[in-house]
C-alpha cells in the first residue's frame, strides 16, 4: 500500500511523474478540460486542523477529475468513538484514498498502518507534503527551471520549510535557511529531511541577509504555526529580524521571487508590499495546490 506521508515516500523519478502529471492536467484545466481520471473514485478527508487550501484545493480537484470527496466533521467522533484501528479498518475498506491533517505526525502515520488505502498527508507538526508539491511546481513556472536554483527559507524552521527542504534535496534546488538558533532544525530532523543526498549539506544560518545572497526565491511562513498559539508573544519577539520585506527582496537576486504556503500574517513575518508586489507568486503557488494534487492522486489511486 502506497501512502504519501512525507516526501521519503516517493522515489525521485516517482515525484518526477506525480509534477508531469499535475503540469499536463493544469494545462488541460487550463483549456477548459477536465477528463475524468478518476471516475467513480472517492476521498475521504479529516481535518484535526482549519484549512482553506488544502480541504478546497482536494475537493474541486477530485470533482474535476471525475471522482468525489467526502469532509468528515466532528460527527464521525475520528479519535472517540472508537479505535484508530477500527476507524480505519472501515473507512479504508469504503473509500479510494483518505486526506488527514492531523495535530500529530504520529496520528497519519498510525491511521496509515489501519488503512487498505492510500493515506495522504494534509499537514502535520512535522511535514507538508502537499504543499511541497505545488511549491516546485511554481517556482518551475516561474524561473522556467528547478536544477540549481537557490531559494532561501527565511524564518521558522518548520513542517512546511521540512518538507520544502526535503523536496529541494530530491530535486536538486539548494534551500538555504534563515532562522535564529533556538529554532532551527535539530540533527535528527536535519539527517532525516536530507537522507535522499547523503552529500547535501543543509545550511542553517541566523542572518536573512546572508541567506538570500544570490537567491532565486524567499519563501517565508507564519511565525507561529497552528498549535502554537501560545508562544505567539514570545516567537514575535525571537522573529523580529527575519520579516520579509523590501529590503531583503533586494538583498536577494534580481527577479527574485516571493513564496509564502498561506494563510499569512500580513505586516508580521511578510509585509503587505512584498505580498503584493510582482514578484509575490503567492497565489498561483495556492492554486497550484489543487493542480499539484490532482497529479498525486492520478497517479496514486490505480
Ligand atoms: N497552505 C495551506 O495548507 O493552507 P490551508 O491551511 O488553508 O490548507
Ligand atoms: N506552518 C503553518 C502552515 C499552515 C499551512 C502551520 O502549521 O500552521
């Protein structure tokens, strides 16, 4: 059983396939077509977290692929009404594939272990993997090529820059990393999120500035992810030199491009000038979201 859970999942030349495929079926969305790879086929989809991305992005794909998709409520008592393992036993045994944004890495991976379907990934505390996807997919639309591109990280060292980085060392783009010392990545998170080059050196430095040196990209995220609520005031405080604005985009190389998975807090880790400026890719990359997906479960469900 196949599952997509984080990146480690797929091979290179598999994440090769899943990008060709979401490219051709943008464009054939582009050209007002919408073939039914997926006839008859359903999703289930569990959100342990908001999204607006992600639960729209799966929904309109799977409907413009044929298929359907199901958002599971607080109503299927997911996590109380009964085990895990019984959960997925059943859901599995009715539907093609199920999208889980779960608080825990560990609740995907466990749900995956009970499912006779695939199991996708739709963000934990550890790693976004969807996001990665449509990531890649817009800076190749963008800067027309992926293979020795620099894109520096600027800010928390978090489940969308692990993923981001893990898609970077599978596909050849240096990801550089910007984050003050206490919240960078630890070694195990480090080995783990560069494992496929065993070569690659991931650079965690502290100063933005020195990070977007000869940058194609900034990407940025929220300061404080969904969970941390309570160390709001004190991330705030840690961050305060890593907000993405003006002067670091021209620090960076010109034509530079701006990157943020959304949702964003406008005028804290990004200013609204750089959100809105040309070089902002802000919005493709979220619809690239849905095109991204549909690429993963064309060629995920058989
Ligand atoms: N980027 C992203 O996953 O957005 P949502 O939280 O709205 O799904
Ligand atoms: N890092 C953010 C990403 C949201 C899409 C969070 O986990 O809340």
């Amino acid at each position: 059983m196949r599952h997509f859970i984080t990146l480690d999942d797929v091979s290179v030349a598999e994440l090769e396939r899943i990008m060709e495929l979401a490219e051709q079926i943008k464009v054939e969305c582009r050209a007002g077509v919408r073939k039914p790879y997926l006839a008859g086929k359903t999703i289930a989809m569990i959100f342990e977290k908001q999204s607006l991305r992600t639960r729209v992005s799966f929904e309109a794909g799977m409907t413009h692929l044929g298929g359907s998709s199901m958002f599971l409520g607080d109503d299927v008592g997911f996590g109380k009404r009964e085990s895990t393992k019984d959960f997925g036993n059943v859901l599995s045994a009715m539907v093609d594939a199920i999208v889980f944004r779960a608080k825990k890495h560990e609740s995907v991976v466990e749900l995956a272990r009970h499912c006779t379907c695939p199991v996708i990934n739709a963000l934990t505390d550890k790693a976004h993997p969807c996001q990665a996807l449509a990531d890649m997919m817009t800076v190749k639309e963008r800067l027309g090529s992926l293979k020795g591109r620099k894109i520096a990280w600027v800010g928390d060292a978090n489940n969308v820059a692990a993923s981001f980085v893990q898609i970077g060392v599978k596909l050849g783009v240096e990801v550089v990393l910007a984050t003050p010392k206490q919240h960078q990545f630890d070694r195990a998170t480090v080995e783990q999120i560069t494992s496929a080059d065993p070569n690659y050196v991931l650079q965690q430095l502290t100063d933005p500035f020195e990070a977007v040196q000869g940058a194609d990209a900034i990407y940025t995220d929220v300061w404080a992810s969904m969970g941390q609520e309570a160390e709001e005031t004190q991330r705030k405080i840690d961050f305060a030199n890593y907000q993405v604005n003006a002067k670091l985009m021209a620090a960076a190389k010109k034509g530079c491009i701006f990157l943020h998975c959304l949702p964003a807090k406008r005028g804290v880790e990004v200013t609204d000038e750089v959100m809105d400026s040309p070089q902002s890719a802000i919005v493709q990359q979220a619809e690239n979201r849905m095109h991204a997906q549909k690429g993963l479960l064309v060629w995920l469900l058989p």
